[in-house]
C-alpha cells in the first residue's frame, strides 16, 4: 500500500490535465442489475467500446461525450450490458492503466437508468467492480482511483467503500475492491 500511495500521490501533484469529477450516484449494489419493476435480477458482461462502436452510443441519450472518450489512446471505455443482449448498452465507463493501479476517467448510466423512473438499478456499482476486477487481474490488488465531487465523497465512502485521499481523490483498495467484486460477479 505505501508504494500505491507514494505512487498516488505522484499522480495528485503532477496530472496536469483536468478531469471531469466523477458524479454518478451508486444507486443500490446488487446482484448483477436489478429491474425496478420486477425485482428480476439480470446476469451481465462488459466489453470494450471501440471507435466503430460508437454508433450504438445516442448522443442525445447521455450526459458526456462518448464519442471523444473512445477516441482517446490513454484509456479505454467499456459497456456494460445484460448477457445476450450486447446492442442495448445499461452504462459506460472510461478507464486508463496507470501501472499500479486503474484510474476511472468517468462514468455514467444510461439514460433510462437514472432518475426516478429508471429501468434497472446497479448500474454504477457494476461498472465500479469491473474496474476492480480489471486491477486485479492487472495485478494492482484491486486498486482504483478517482476524483469525486466533494458532495459525494461520503457517498462513495459509504456505498463503494472508498478511501478519501486528499481533495477530490479517492481510492478503493484491496478488501473494498474484493468486496464489490464478490457483490456483483459469480467466482
């Protein structure tokens, strides 16, 4: 962990390029995604978004531009869908490699899954637990950083189990990471 963080800490003072802070309200942490209506409970899988993908990506139907975050070679951006249906996409996120830890440019749901007429809740906590298990398998221990807007800082405490580091930096560590991957993905 002190090597994260020395690492971290790097990262705080010398990125220079501004971030968009990530203000995305973890609704409920589920099983996989969960039908409001219903209460069914649907499997899902999560796959990179590629340039001559973004087609499937509405412009109108989301808040950031999705377009531009698939273009850019320091991160990549995946979908998450529900399992054989991989054309209707449930949220996104943008992620980038930082060789000791994953850093989580930004994240949304779609459209119809915010609000409080949305279609299935867990959207944001499914996505944050890919994150997690893509640091594991990277071998960063679970690790994942991200600016928060200040107003959810406690928010994330409370639902993704984040460290606050200092500002609007926050991390999830090893036994947080651990524990959102349990929540979300059959091992």
């Amino acid at each position: 962990m002190a090597i994260f963080l020395a690492r971290f800490s790097y990262f705080y003072e010398v990125k220079k390029t501004p971030e968009i802070l990530v203000n995305i309200e973890i609704d409920k942490l589920t099983n996989s995604i969960e039908n409001i209506v219903s209460g069914d409970i649907f499997d899902t899988e999560v796959f990179q978004l590629f340039a001559k993908d973004s087609k499937q990506i509405n412009k109108k139907d989301w808040q950031f531009k999705w377009d531009a975050q698939v273009k850019l070679t320091d991160r990549a951006t995946y979908k998450l869908v529900i399992k054989d249906n991989p054309q209707i996409v449930q949220g996104l996120i943008s992620l980038s490699d930082q060789h000791d830890h994953i850093y989580m440019h930004l994240i949304e749901s779609a459209k119809f899954n915010k609000g409080k007429q949305k279609v299935y809740a867990g959207v944001p906590g499914n996505l944050v637990a890919f994150a997690c298990q893509l640091s594991f398998e990277k071998g960063y221990e679970g690790y994942v950083a991200f600016d928060a807007k200040t107003v959810l800082i406690r928010h994330y405490q409370e639902t993704l189990f984040a460290t606050h580091f200092r500002g609007t930096k926050m991390m999830i560590e090893t036994a947080a990471a651990t524990r959102l991957i349990n929540q979300y993905f059959k091992r």
